[in-house]
C-alpha cells in the first residue's frame, strides 16, 4: 500500500488539506494527485464543507513536481511528460478551478513549479512573511504547465507573466501581494492562526452566493459584456430567491449580523 502523504483536518465548516511530504518540501507525486483529486471530490460532496484551506507541513507549501519519480517513456525512449500532465495535472487544475466552495492556498513556505499554479488555481492565495512562489521550470529546461500560462498572465497581465515565467525569478510574498497573486501576507509566527480566522469568517458567509460569484467569474473569462449580463442576471434572481439573501435583508433591517445558512 502506498504512504499517505495527504491529511484531512476539519474545524467547522472549514477543510484543510496538508500536502504531508516534508521531507521532501511536499513534492507532488503521482500519488499525492489521487489522494489530493480525491479528497477533493469528497469535500465537494460534503455538505458540511464550505471552505477548503490548502497548505504544506513542514518549512515549504510544495517543491512542484517529485523530480525523482520515474517518468514514464515513449516508444523512442524519451521521456513523455504527457501521461502525468492527462492524469494528474490537468484534471486536478480543472477539479480547482470548477470548485463550487471557496478554496484558500495557505502559502506556510515557498511554491514552487507546478504548486505554484495549483495556489494560483485557488480563489485565494495567503502567504507566511518568509514564503516564495517561483514559476521555476525554466531553470529545468520545461514550460510552465498546471495551467500556469493561462492563470499568469490573467492575474499580472502578459508581460510580467511573461517575465516571471522566462526568469524563473523568486517573488517574495510581500512583491507578490503587490502584483495581486497574493491577497494577504501575515508575519510567520502569526500565519495559522491568521489563516484560521480568515477561513472561519469565510465559512460563515453566504455559501450559495460564494458558489454563484464563482461560476460568474469562471465564465467571464470567455464571455463577451452582453453575455455576462445575461449570467449575472441568471445567477443573480437564483441568490434572490434563497434564503440567505433573505436573512441578509432581515439582519439589514434589524441592525445585527446575518446568519447565513448557505441556502
Ligand atoms: O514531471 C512532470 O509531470 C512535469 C511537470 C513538472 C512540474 C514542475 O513542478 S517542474 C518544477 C519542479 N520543481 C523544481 O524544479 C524545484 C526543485 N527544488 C528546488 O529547486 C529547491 O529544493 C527549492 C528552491 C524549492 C528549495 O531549496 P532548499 O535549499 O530550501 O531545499 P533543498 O535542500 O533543495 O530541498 C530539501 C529536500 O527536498 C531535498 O531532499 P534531501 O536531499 O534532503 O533528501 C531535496 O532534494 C528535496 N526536494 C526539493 N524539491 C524537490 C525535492 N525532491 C523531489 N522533487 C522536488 N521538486
């Protein structure tokens, strides 16, 4: 039986799932993608779940791809970074990407690589003061990949991406706050707690509109103006209609917080 090099904690209605290879700054191997893919099926099904944390233990979040594992070859004798890229992590890009909660990479160290994508595929990306992202394939001789060419540039627009991703350059935390890869930095000694109460406020907000704002954002990516008001119109009579839009207007009216049942 393969180790398990994944953990699953909860606290409420918050997940986190800890990348648990530190000996080897979590570097991702083919299975750590089946327990990370499951894992996440599993929370998408759980009804409890409404905010999913994803962190590293240990001093790194993930060193990207495990550099040791045998790659598989093709009928020349090359190696054939295809099979990984169809099993692993395209699937696991569009798992992220698609998932109907609220996602946080919580940044306890460097990502790097294909990890640094996987971050960047989440809703959010917190950093530790002491933490890194680097796009370092370059420095292999390999392209960015984990959807790293379409997420970049959206994100810091093409010329940046395009020289982070040529260099191969280091972005300290606080610099990649500042580009908006990063929404918040917290000093070290401060970044499980912060991360904590981050997500906990998060997983006590409006579930349901969390899950439509998604999918509005997910969708303009491809959309023209026109259609995009037709979504947001869409999407938007479906949050009026729940419950939680309801209780928003009531706490409004009464003067009190809400308490949103995610309905
Ligand atoms: O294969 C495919 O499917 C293609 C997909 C590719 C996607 C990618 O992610 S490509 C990019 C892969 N990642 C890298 O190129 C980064 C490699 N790691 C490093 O450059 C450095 O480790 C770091 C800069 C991240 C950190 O350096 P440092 O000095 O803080 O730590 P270290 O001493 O280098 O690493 C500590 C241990 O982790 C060490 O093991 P040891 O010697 O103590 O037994 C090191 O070998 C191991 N480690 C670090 N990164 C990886 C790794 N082992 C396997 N794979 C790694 N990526």
């Amino acid at each position: 039986m393969s180790e398990t090099t994944l953990r699953t904690e909860r606290a409420g209605a918050v997940a986190r799932l800890v990348l648990a290879r530190p000996g080897k700054l979590n570097a991702l191997t083919a299975n750590l993608h089946a327990e990370l893919r499951s894992a996440l099926e599993s929370l998408a099904a759980d009804d409890e779940v409404r905010v999913v944390v994803l962190t590293g233990e240990g001093r790194a979040f993930s060193a990207g791809q495990d550099l040791t594992e045998t790659l598989p070859r093709d009928e020349q004798g090359r190696i054939d970074l295809g099979p990984p890229l169809a099993r692993d992590y395209n699937p696991l890009l569009l798992q992220l990407v698609d998932f109907a909660k609220v996602t946080i990479a919580a940044l306890n160290g460097p990502a790097v690589g294909a990890s640094m994508n996987i971050a960047l595929a989440c809703d959010i990306v917190l950093a530790a003061r002491s933490a890194y992202l680097q796009e370092a394939f370059v420095h292999i001789g390999l392209i960015p990949d984990a959807g790293g060419t379409w997420l970049l540039p959206r994100i810091v627009g093409p010329r940046l991406a395009s020289a982070l991703m040529l260099t191969g350059d280091r972005i300290p935390a606080e610099e990649a706050k500042s580009m908006g890869l990063v929404y918040r930095v917290f000093e070290d000694a401060e970044f499980e707690s912060g991360v904590a109460d981050f997500a906990r406020v998060l997983s006590e907000g409006p579930a349901l509109a969390h899950r439509l704002t998604k999918r509005a954002l997910r969708e303009s990516l491809g959309n023209e103006l026109e259609a995009q008001l037709d979504l947001e119109t869409s999407l938007q009579r479906e949050a009026g209609f729940s419950m939680d839009f309801a209780e928003g207007l009531k706490a409004f009216r009464d003067k009190r917080s809400p308490r949103f049942a995610g309905r």
